[in-house]
C-alpha cells in the first residue's frame, strides 16, 4: 500500500501519541524531555525495568535511520510517564509479568534471559490486539499501550525529532503547494 517503513510508521504514531493521544498532558511530555541522565526508575521494580528495556528494544530496534529505543531514553520516558500521570499502571505492572510468565512456561527463563528469537516469538502472539486471541487479549491490550508509549517517547525525544526532521514554527513567506514528488507519491495533484 505505501512504501513507509516500520519506523516511519511508528514516527508517525509517535507524534500523534505525542499530541495527546497516549494520555500525557503537554506538561508531562515536556518535564520527560528534561529528565536528568542517568535516569533512576521510580515506578518500575529493578527486574521490571530491565524488561522494559529490553522490549522497548525489540519494538523500536536501532537501524541505518537511528539509535535504538533505548539510546533514546525511552525505558526512562515510560518510567517518568507511568510514575507521573498514567491510569494504566495496574496493566503495565501485570503485561510485564505476563511476559516472565510466559517465556518461563514456553522457554524456562524470564523474558529478558530469553533468546531474541523468543522473545520475538512471544511478542508474535501479542503484537495485534484485533487478531489476539481470547487467551492473548489482556497481553495485546498492554503491548499495544506500551508500543504507544515507546513511540511517543521515542519521537519526542533529541534523536527522534531530528529523525523527523521537525523544524518547528517557521514562518512561511509564500506557501508554493505541496513539493511535486509528494503529490505523485500520494497520487493526487492541484488540477
């Protein structure tokens, strides 16, 4: 359907979720951006923590575009924002439980002791809330509230809104339309 990539999809779920879609009042976004580095977790436990590293991670893996989710600060984003605002807390706290259990039932391990293959095998079964099972419902919902927030942290960070390209309020002398390549990708024209 379009040629976007996993990341510019995401980018664009990023600055949405930034925009308030993700439940963060413009206030927490801008006290998370000023977080003093490095970043104590005040919410999650220590194992929780490195869970969330590691599947902030795997949802938003550094590539040729940029660093990973977490050279961007995004475990302490979610930390800030779950320790700030957030009404989730309770399904955070159990989809982060939920992967130890079921990497130590599938696997024998915990989540972040697994193999990356494992780890992604797992997330397989949660990744889409719509075609969840009824067994993977609850994990899908959490998953899909943690992908928001890695987004948005990811996005609203240095690193993410120079992968943007954002270049804030500028004023514009003379509006000349959308660029012509634009329109061709997006099959439309002025005429």
């Amino acid at each position: 359907m379009t040629d976007l990539s996993r990341r510019d999809m995401l980018g664009l779920l990023g600055v949405a979720l930034a925009a308030g879609a993700a439940g963060c009042r413009p206030d927490t976004l801008r006290r998370a951006a000023d977080r003093a580095v490095p970043y104590t977790p005040t919410f999650f436990t220590p194992e929780e923590y490195a869970t969330v590293i590691v599947l902030a991670d795997l949802t938003l893996p550094a590539d040729e575009r940029g660093p990973s989710a977490t050279e961007a600060g995004v475990p302490a984003f979610i930390d800030f924002v779950m320790s700030e605002e957030m009404d989730n807390r309770e399904r955070m706290r159990t989809g982060l439980a939920w992967l130890d259990t079921a990497s130590q039932a599938r696997f024998g391990v915990p989540f972040v002791s697994a193999s990356e293959a494992d780890q992604k095998t797992i997330l397989d079964d949660i990744a889409w809330p719509k075609q969840a099972t009824e067994e993977f419902r609850e994990p899908a919902a959490f998953f899909n509230e943690f992908r928001g927030l890695t987004a948005t942290g990811y996005w609203s960070s240095k690193v993410g809104v120079e992968d943007l390209k954002y270049i804030g309020n500028t004023f514009v002398t003379e509006w000349k339309g959308c660029p012509e390549p634009q329109l061709k990708k997006l099959g439309v024209s002025y005429t």
